[in-house]
C-alpha cells in the first residue's frame, strides 16, 4: 500500500513536468514562423529608412513597426533562453540516471521521458525509512483504539466509521486520505469538527456519509489546507467557511446528491488550479467565479448558476468543461473562450432532449485554441465544419446526440493527429459512412454506438493504418461490417454486439473480415 501511494505521488509530478515540455514544444513551430515574417519587417524597415521619406504619418507608420518589431525580438530571446533551460533540466535528470528518455532521430527534440526503476526504488526506500504514511485497514476500532503514530500522513483503508476527534490523536497530521472499494456504500465521518487537524494540507473524503448531509462548518478552521476532494460524498450542504480555505490548489466538490447547495464564496481562493463543481447544484445562488484567473482545469461549470463572462479571464485553463443551462447564441460562446491560448481540453454539452437549445451550434463550430488536444461535444449540431475549422493538433474527438446529417467521417479523417474518435448515441443520423483510402493515418481507437439509422460501411483499402481497437454497439440497422476491415493488420482488438456472433465466429460467412484480429468479443448491448 505504501509503495503504490508513493509511486503514485512520484508518477504524477513527472506527469506534470513532461507535460509542461510537451506545451512548450507545441510553440516552437510558431516562434520558428515568427522569425522567419520578422526577418520581412526588418527588410521593409531597412528600405523605408534609405527612402526617408518625407510624409509624417509615413514616418509614424515606420516608427510603430520598430516598436513591435523590437517587442517581438525580446519575446524571441526569451523564448529561446527558457527553451535551453528546459532542456538542460531534462538533460541533467538523465545524466543523474533519474530519468530515461527519447529523442526523436531527425529534430532531437525530447519525444517521452520515463521515470527510472532505480530513482523508483529510491523514492520507496526513503518512504519507508522516514515512515512517510501510516495505514490504518482495520476498521470499526476497539472502544479504546487511536491511531497516534508519528507520521504525518493517514491513510484508512475501508473504513465503515471513522471518527476524527476520537480515532486519530496527532495534532501534526498533515495528510488525511481514505481509500474506499465499496462502489455501492458509503461509509460515515463522525465528530469531524476538525479541532485537533488545523494543520492538515491534504484532505480526501472519497464517499464520505456526514451527519445530516452537511459539511460541518469546522472545515473553516483547516486554514492551511492545499487539497480538498469531496469526490461522490454524500452531502447536500456546504458551509460559508469554505471560503476561508484561500490556500487550496485542488477543490473537488463533485458529490453524490441530486441538488448540492453551494455558497458563493469561492472567490477569494485564488491559488486554484483545479476545480471540479458538482454535476447538479442548487439554484437559489449563482456562484462567482471570475477571480479565479489561475485555474488550469474547471470541469461542471454551469451556466444556470454562474456566467460565461468569469471565463474572460481564466487564459490558464488546460480542461474546460461547460453545461449549457441556459440559451446563449454561439458567438457569446466562443467569445469566452477565445482567449484560452493553452487550452487542450473541452467539453460542452446541453440537457438531454431540450428543443430550446437546438438552435445554437446549428451551423457548427469554429476554435481558435491552437493546443486543443480533445474536444468532446454533447449537443445538437446537425452540420460538421470543415476540416480547416478544427484545431490543427486535435488528437481525440468525441460527439454525441449531434444529428449529424451528412457522413462526419470525410471530415474527420483528414485531422492528421486524431487517434481516438467516439461516434456516440445519434451523433449520425444518416445511412451511409466511408472511410477513404489515406483518411485516419494516426487513428488507434474507434468507438461506435447507438446510430439508429446507420445501414452501410465502406472501409476503403489503406484507410485507418494504425487502428489497434473498434468497437461498435446498438446499431440494430447496419447490415454487415466493411470488407475492408480484412487489410487493416494493425487491428488488435473488435468488440462488436452479440447478433454477430454467428456472422463472424469461424466458419460463419464474415469470418474471413476479422480473422486476422488476435481479441474478438461478443456482448450484450446496452441501453
């Protein structure tokens, strides 16, 4: 247990630091382009100052191109400076043997980095010599029992009751986790009036039951707290104190309730960096969330309860996911997270079967966020823009109940990085979908499910190259798989609805179309 919390801790700082190297990447072929239209601008301007011309507002016009021109030099510079330095940390971990790493042959850029097994050891060995978390697994305690221990870190494993002032006796504690396997139940905090904790940084509450469904008030003193996760409690009241926590970096307030009441007092916590809302909050208050302006991830921010002008300036954000509760036109949309430079995820979705909102992406979309990496859309859009409409670096796409009319695979398969598309309950209502010769060179996962009116799939030799799973569910209507599917020999895994089984097991009369897949399951579809 010990050796999984630290490998774990381990593993998700060098998350963060390969994917602050993979961001900086991504803007190297822009500064590359840069250089290459300032070198214009200092030509036009070598000519204008031979000319000197005689016109003032000419004059003028040279003078504010020096400017910029200067500017943009100095924004050059630092990048570069930054970029060597980033480097050489990457280069000095592999020279320490903390790390293993690749290069790509031809640009010697840093393609992936690998923790080493030897730093891992190391990292468990000091874990284990400084007692750096105490495990508790035995559950409910003797009338008597406490946990006093000397580390700082306190893990439960399955409780049924923890009672805070009661079972846990150590005034220095900074770490309060639970581990709970239980999908079903919940287990219950007791006495959690926090007195004895106030020096706690990390608190995670996985699926905690409160004593009348709300956060005790108590959870203001926790002044110093960084991590707060309430992830699936069951609670339906938060306190004003929560406002006082203004240190935290982590806040997951997304519990199991049908309606969470949440103060508005999330404002003043500007060290966030991840906030993830509840899924259903109550109306009486909206929630203010503008000065939030250092978070990289929001995930349920809901129109019904908060605006879409706090997102102004949120320019941070990496993962952004948006309910729209109430009618917007698409340009009050996009305006507000047209400013989001180093976006990599969005999300946007509407209510399930509401006419109101069914006008507002009719026409499609159009994203400027040069980073986006995944874009998942849950709303009526009954026609796909094009190709050059999409983020140039999208590498997953997922759409749902978007009654799309016309074949979305002709678009799709020309973004040249997709490797995962997810073609969910009446994305597609139409009869026919091709995939050509050349589309999806990156794709490595294809999930379909749910296109009532889908009939005929035409896989032409050469399409999806690098395709390792397919997947395709509750499409009662589609009368055979393509023939096409016997050239794709990346094909690893098919998992495909029962009603086939017959067709495709050997010696049935499509068998000759998946032979070749190693892993092929028959299930039950879902509704």
């Amino acid at each position: 247990m010990v050796e999984a919390i630290v490998s774990f801790g381990v593993e998700k700082l060098w998350d963060r630091l390969t994917q602050e190297y993979e961001q900086f990447q991504g803007v190297e072929d822009q500064i590359a382009e840069l250089k290459s239209n300032l070198n214009l601008l200092k030509s036009f301007l070598k000519d204008a100052d031979a000319k000197k011309h005689t016109s003032q507002m000419v004059r003028h016009c040279v003078e504010e191109i020096k400017e910029i021109v200067y500017d943009t030099e100095n924004m050059i510079e630092t990048f570069i400076l930054k970029e060597a330095a980033r480097k050489s940390y990457i280069e000095e971990l592999v020279r320490r043997n903390m790390v293993i790493a690749e290069r790509d042959v031809t640009t010697l850029r840093f393609e992936a980095c690998h923790l080493h097994d030897m730093m891992r050891e190391v990292c468990l060995l000091k874990a284990k010599e400084e007692n750096f978390v105490q495990i508790a697994s035995i559950f409910p305690p003797t009338a008597n029992s406490q946990y006093p221990g000397t580390s700082r870190r306190f893990v439960s494993q399955n409780p049924t009751t923890l009672h805070v002032s009661r079972d846990i006796n150590n005034p220095k504690l900074q770490s309060l986790l639970i581990v709970w396997e239980n999908r079903r139940k919940s287990w219950k905090l007791l006495g959690s009036s926090f007195i004895r904790l106030e020096l706690l940084r990390v608190l995670d509450l996985y699926k905690a039951k409160f004593e009348g469904r709300n956060l005790p008030s108590g959870i203001g003193k926790l002044i110093h707290l960084r991590y707060l996760s309430l992830e699936m409690a069951r609670v339906s009241r938060l306190p004003s104190s929560l406002g006082n926590l203004r240190l935290l970096i982590y806040l997951n307030i997304n519990v199991f309730t049908k309606s969470l009441f949440v103060p508005n007092c999330l404002m003043g916590m500007h060290e966030l960096r991840y906030l993830r809302l509840p899924f259903n909050t109550s109306k009486e208050i909206k929630l203010g969330l503008c000065n939030l302006v250092n978070l990289e991830t929001l995930e349920n921010f809901s129109t019904e309860i908060s605006s879409l002008e706090d997102l102004r300036g949120m320019v941070r954000l990496r993962t952004l996911t948006i309910g729209l509760f109430k009618h917007i036109s698409k340009e009050t949309l996009f305006a507000s997270i047209r400013g989001m430079r180093h976006l990599e995820n969005l999300s946007i979705r509407t209510p399930d079967g509401s006419s109101k909102f069914k006008r507002i992406m009719e026409e499609g979309i159009v994203l400027d966020a040069i980073h986006l990496k995944q874009l998942n859309l849950r709303l009526y859009m009954p026609k796909l823009p094009d190709e050059q409409h999409f983020p140039s670096h999208l590498t997953s796409i997922s759409l749902y109940g978007c009654c799309l009319v016309e074949d979305p695979l002709p678009i799709l398969e020309k973004l040249l990085e997709l490797k995962e598309v997810r073609l969910d309950f009446r994305s597609f209502c139409g009869e026919r979908m091709v995939c050509s010769d050349g589309g999806f060179p990156q794709l490595h996962k294809l999930y379909i499910d749910g296109l009532d009116e889908w009939e005929e799939w035409i896989v032409e030799e050469g399409s999806m190259p690098r395709l390792h799973t397919l997947t395709i569910w509750n499409c009662q209507k589609l009368k055979q798989l393509p023939d096409g599917l016997r050239f794709i020999y990346s094909l690893k895994k098919l998992i495909i609805s029962k009603r086939w089984k017959e067709r495709l097991s050997e010696g049935g009369e499509d068998y000759y179309k998946v032979q070749h897949i190693p892993s092929v399951k028959f299930e039950n579809d879902y509704k």
